[in-house]
C-alpha cells in the first residue's frame, strides 16, 4: 500500500513513518524540512521525501493536487489545523484516494463538569485550535457518513516524546514538581485535585494511526497514554488551591 504522511517528520511521524515501512508499505513522508524526525532510524532511508510549505500552498489552492498526484492509496494527515485546509483536501482526493486518517486532539471538547467525558457529552471547546479541531471533526464524519469518502479521526491527548516534555500537574514544564510528588511532599495544584491531563506517548498514537488504515464510518478515537483507546477527553478546570499527595 502507498501511504503519505502529511507531516511526517514530526514527532508523532518520527514514530509512524518507520513502522508503516516496516510493515511493508510504500512510505511518502510530506513535510516543510528533509529530516528523518526526531529519531535516528534506519528505515527513514527507504522513505520518499516530499518537501513543501503547506500553508503556502492551501493558499495558492494547489496542496491538494500535489498530494493527490502522489497517487496513494492511503493518507494520513498529522498537520490539519482548519476546517478549510480539511475540505480542500478531501475534496481533491475523493474518489481518488481510499482512505484520509486525521489527527485531530482531546482540545476539541471544552472544560469536563464531569468524567469520563464522550462524544455526546463533551462541552463546547474553548480557544482557536480546539474550535478548529472540533469543526474539522465534524466534517470529516458528515463527510463520510454522507457516502463520500471514508475518514478516521483519533484525538490524543498531550503528546510527549523525545524532544517534548510533559505538562506536570500544575500545566506547565517546571521539573521541581516531579521532584516534590517523588519525595512524597504535599504539591499545591489548582482546581479539585481531581482533574486529568491525559499524556500520549508520540509512539502510542503511531502504533493505534497504524491500526486505522482500514476505511471506517467517519470514526472518532481519545487516546490514553496507557496504550489503552477511550472516550475520556480530561481537561484542566477552575484555579482553588489544593493539596496533592502522590
């Protein structure tokens, strides 16, 4: 199968890439650098590299006939961030193109009032990128589920990897927090202290796009970093001090 990866130099790319080619497939990796990620892996030398501004181009209209002349058979875009963007491209590879893998992001739902958190429950989300993630979502299953052409969108939650270092508790990257919850001191965080930030491992959310290759009805996935697939879409809330113990 000849698969393109929009964005496949990035970090969940850096993962993926390298195990669609393992897995015998034909590997068209789209991105604005030629670098092989943010790994060193010997299957990156069977990779055909593909190098542009996608931003440029959805503007000049003509991204989508690019990626179509590629002619695969599968694409799995990692870099869609309007629903603009989104339409362009499935218009151009409908009927042409037999499946369009999306990542989309836990930021689509807004700020839980209660857990776990589903499709039909979701709160609105908040801020640009997750009202552009949810829009997208939606029009990639009405896309679908209208006849046209087959979609999955899974949503991770944050991702982390090499080069990406996790959001602690308290949303930000200060390493003294993991100091405190391992030497077993109290930590002050805002809101109930029950709320969740849902961590995923670059690789976890390769191995799962590599999983949904097979065309579906418009599906929608939250991905958990136990490896596990979910509903929940955790999010952080209110500011009132609290006490952590690990």
């Amino acid at each position: 199968m000849r698969i393109v990866v929009i964005g496949g130099s990035g970090h969940i790319g850096t993962f993926l890439v390298p195990r669609l080619v393992r897995a015998g497939h034909e590997v068209i990796s789209i991105s604005r650098g030629r670098h092989a990620g943010y790994g060193d892996d010997p299957a990156w030398r069977q990779v055909r590299q593909e190098t542009t501004d996608r931003a440029a181009e959805d503007r000049d209209g003509v991204f989508g006939d690019r990626v179509a002349a590629l002619r695969p058979d599968a694409v799995v875009d990692l870099i869609c961030f309007t629903p603009e963007s989104a339409a362009a491209l499935v218009e151009r590879l409908r009927g042409a193109t037999g499946h369009l893998l999306h990542c989309g992001s836990i930021w689509r739902a807004g700020p839980s009032h209660r857990l776990p958190i589903t499709e039909e429950n979701a709160e609105p989300p908040v801020g640009g990128y997750g009202i552009a993630k949810d829009a997208i979502a939606r029009l990639l299953k009405d896309e679908t589920r209208s006849g046209g052409m087959p979609t999955t969108t899974l949503h991770p939650g944050h991702i982390v990897g090499p080069g990406w270092h996790p959001i602690g508790p308290l949303g930000n990257l200060d390493p003294e927090v993991w100091r405190k919850l391992s030497a077993g001191e109290p930590l002050e965080i805002p809101g109930l202290g029950a709320e969740f930030l849902h961590h995923g491992h670059a690789d976890d959310v390769a191995r799962l796009r590599g999983r949904r290759r097979a065309p579906r009805s418009g599906g929608r996935r939250g991905l958990r970093r136990d490896g596990g697939v979910g509903v929940e879409r955790p999010r952080l809330r209110a500011h009132r001090g609290r006490l952590v113990r690990p």
